[in-house]
C-alpha cells in the first residue's frame, strides 16, 4: 500500500493507541475512529515499509459493537478515543490490552488479576478543565479545543468529561467578553487577551476554582466579571494568571486573585488538599481514591515500617500511606510538587513524611549509600516497602536494581503504561522478585488509559 490509496479493510483488533487495526494482503493499517468489527472504506495518510495509516473515509458495514458518541465533536477532538465503545466493552478491552503486555513482554504467568475497577458512572468525572478560548470561521467568539495540531479552536463548552458547572462558567466569561470588547487570544498573530479558561472543582467539597488565563497583566472591568461568577453556586476562587509568553504551556507563573480564595480544598480519602490552580491534583477523585485504596492494601502496613514512595508529585499516596506507617519518604523530579506535598503534610498534621526534591534514580541510591552502614554483609538501613509510580517511561534499570538491592518485602508499582509496567516487572522477576496480584483501575473512561497497580514480593518470604 501507498500513500493516498483507497481501501475496504475489515477491523480485527485495537492497538495501544485506541486506534482500529486491519490488514490490507498481510500489510497493517492502523485507523483512528474504527471500531473492532467495522468493515470500512479508508484512506492511506502514511505508508511505511511494513505498516501504515488511514483514515476512516466511510463505514460500510458498522460493528455490532458501535454505539454513537456522547459528544458531538469527539472525532474532532481525539481525547475520548473509545467513546464509539460501549463502557464495559471499553473496560474489557483495557483488560485485555495490559494482560496481553504482562504475558507477552513480561513473561508473567502465575498472578492473580482481579477484574478491572470500572466507575458505576463513566462521564462528567473530571475535576478539571481547561477551555481555549478563539473565535470559529464566521467571527464568533466560542470555547472549546484545538483541534489536533492546529490554532484553530473548535467549539465544546460542554464536554461530557467535565463537570455540568463548566458550560454555565464558560457562557458568563463569554457573555462577558461580548459585552466589554475583551478579545480572545490569537496564537498565530500572539495578540488579544483571554487564552484558557481553566474550571477546578472540589468533588467531596463542591468548591468551584476559576481561573482566567491572560495575555496582559489586567482584565478589563475584571471585577464585573468576578461578580458575575461569584455568584455560581459553589464558587469559592476567581482569579487570573497572566501569561504573555509564546507557549504551549497554559498557566502563567502567577496567579493574582480577583475574588475569593486563589485556592479550593478537597481531599482523597481523609486527606486533605489546598489546591492552586497551578498544582497538580488527580483528575478522578472518585477513582483515585479506589486506586490509593488498592496500594494500601497491597502495601499491608501495620504501622511500623519504611516507605518509600518514589516519583510522588504532590505526596498524595505518601500522605495516604503516611497514618498507617512508621515513616514515609517521597521523591519527587518538580519542586513546586514538593513544596505542595510539605504544605499538605503540615495540613493534615502528618510528622512521619519526609520529602526530596529529584530524580528518584539518583536521590534513591544516594540516600541508600549513604544511610547504609554495613556491618558483615548486615543492611543497617531497612526499606520495608516501596512505591513506585512513574511516568510512561517507567523506571530506570539502575533505580529498579537499587530497589532489589535494598530487599524491601514488597514493592507496590502503579503505572499508567502497561507496556513499560511489563519490561521492569520482567526485570524484577529475574532479580527475586515476583508480581503476585494485579488490579486495574480505569481512571479515565472513554479514553485509551487505564492505570495498574501490581503487588511485587520478594520470592523468599
Ligand atoms: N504519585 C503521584 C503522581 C505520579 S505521576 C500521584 O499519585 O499523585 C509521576 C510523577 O513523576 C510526576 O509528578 C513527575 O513530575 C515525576 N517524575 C518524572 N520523572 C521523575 C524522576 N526521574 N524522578 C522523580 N520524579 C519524576
């Protein structure tokens, strides 16, 4: 196959991606937008020597196992890449993508894998937004997002990921914009003001955080629109957060209150959090809290023992883990991170959590170096259980052999990427270590990701 040919290709499998896969005289074709069981027309858009891509021209024959999108523009927007599946349908195919990593790059065979955790309500779970605001092809000022690798903003100010708050925020801040001239951002021109809306919501609190992302240092008549969101129910902190760099980065550096806090609070669990709109905070509240549920258990602490809780952000699972151990240590790439995770520390009245600002390949081995005294071949320092929750990439070899060498009892591995989770659990297996249990979470319905969580033991105990 080549570029810019037309073909009929039947769906037979999904890749990692979301993306449909069918098979053109043996040559695969990956297709955003198909469904496993379609039978469609395509069109060539890259041909490499042993795959390509299509994309969907027309569906001949639609899959028995389509149901039509909730959102009108999710094709457009490529978030939600499983919205054309029905819910437990999306939540076997996760299933089955992550086992089909753990047997076939990790080798494994003899965990246990209890069925994925899905949610009895898969919408509206995100507690954060941010829209782009621009004007569409006729002039008229909208929200929404870009559409894939472009300026241009297509209009959404209802996504059915995001609270109901959203669209009524969104229609004030517009009508607002109408009424006193305030023009949107360009990209291209870098001129008008208003870039992003971002909307943060306190699910157990109810509290609603707006803030107004800008190309300026002030919003004209900035207090009339604060009147007019304060009024919101819920709304607790209206601010604005100046950004006059040409950037892909939403948020500026500052945030300047023009009502209320400039922070909201939540927790997960009986934790609790001061949420900036520059801190990071999980964006499933009600799925967070399953998935820390499950690294407890595994953890199975008794209130003694050594934790270390490698790449912990904010120190959300630190904090969790902290009331049931003897101590808690957190790594941590981003300082900002840090500073957020000791000020939740000092919130929730947690003395027993120490956190490191670095890489946790590097402050990890240090600390072991340096805190182990050896007597005979005695390890005087004792790690009893660590956490891992890396980025995509998953951990470093060097780090996972720091890990084995401090012998902790178990090493509980959350990841959002099974294909990596499966090479460093592989690598732990050959170095005394097996992966026993495995539970996925689905924190993000209707898209691709899914989140895992293994219990790793040591094999002689
Ligand atoms: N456990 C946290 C977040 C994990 S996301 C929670 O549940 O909220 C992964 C984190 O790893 C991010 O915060 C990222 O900044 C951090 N990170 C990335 N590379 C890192 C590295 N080499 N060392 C330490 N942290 C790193």
């Amino acid at each position: 196959m080549k570029k810019n040919d037309y073909s009929v290709v039947e769906i037979i499998d999904i890749n990692q991606d979301g993306e449909g896969i069918g098979k053109v005289d043996g040559y695969t074709l990956f297709i955003k937008d198909t469904v496993v069981g379609d039978v469609a027309e395509i069109k060539v858009i890259k041909a490499k020597k042993s795959y390509g891509y299509g994309r969907l021209v027309k569906l001949i024959k639609p899959s028995e196992k389509r149901v039509a999108p909730r959102c009108p523009v999710a094709r457009q927007c490529g978030g939600c890449q499983l919205q054309a599946y029905e819910y437990q349908e999306q939540l076997r195919l996760k299933e089955a993508m992550v086992r089909n990593n753990l047997d076939r790059i990790g080798k494994l065979s003899e965990y246990s894998c209890e069925p994925i955790i899905g949610m009895d309500n898969p919408w509206r779970y995100r507690n954060k937004a941010q829209f782009p605001i621009g004007r569409d092809k006729s002039g008229n000022l909208i929200a929404g997002f870009y559409a894939g690798r472009t300026h241009s903003v297509i209009s959404c100010d209802d996504c059915v990921l995001g609270v109901e708050e959203n669209k009524e925020i969104l229609s004030i801040v517009m009508d607002y914009m109408r009424e006193y001239y305030v023009e949107p951002y360009c990209e291209e021109s870098h001129s008008g003001l208003v870039r992003h809306v971002l909307i943060r919501k306190g699910y157990h609190t109810g509290h609603l955080m707006v803030c107004i992302v800008i190309n300026g240092r002030q919003l004209p008549h900035g207090q009339i629109l604060a009147e007019r969101l304060a009024v919101v129910n819920g709304m607790k902190s209206i601010t604005i957060s100046p950004n006059q760099e040409r950037t892909n980065v939403i948020l500026g550096k500052e945030i300047i209150s023009l009502w209320g806090d400039t922070t909201i609070e939540d927790r997960i669990g009986d934790v609790w959090f001061e949420i900036s709109p520059l801190s990071f905070f999980q964006v499933n509240p009600v799925q967070t809290e399953k998935l820390y549920a499950k690294v407890l258990e595994y953890a199975e602490l008794t209130g003694h023992e050594v934790v270390w809780d490698l790449y912990c952000g904010i120190g959300t699972i630190s904090l969790f883990l902290a009331k049931k151990a003897g101590k808690v240590y957190g790594v941590e790439i981003v300082p900002a991170a840090i500073d957020n995770a000791r000020q939740n520390a000092l919130k929730n009245e947690v003395d027993n959590a120490e956190f490191f600002v670095g890489k946790a390949e590097e402050v990890f081995p240090e600390w072991c170096k340096k805190n182990k005294t050896h007597s005979g071949d005695e390890v005087a320092v004792q790690v009893d259980v660590i956490v891992v929750d890396p980025p995509r990439k998953g951990c470093e070899e060097g780090l996972l052999q720091t890990m084995v060498e401090m012998q902790p009892e178990r090493i509980v591995y959350v990841s959002c990427d099974s294909a990596t989770l499966a090479r460093d659990l592989k690598k732990l297996e050959e170095m005394g270590y097996r992966a026993e249990k495995v539970q996925m979470v689905d924190m993000f319905p209707q898209t691709r990701h899914v989140e895992t969580v293994v219990l790793i033991q040591r094999k002689d105990t």
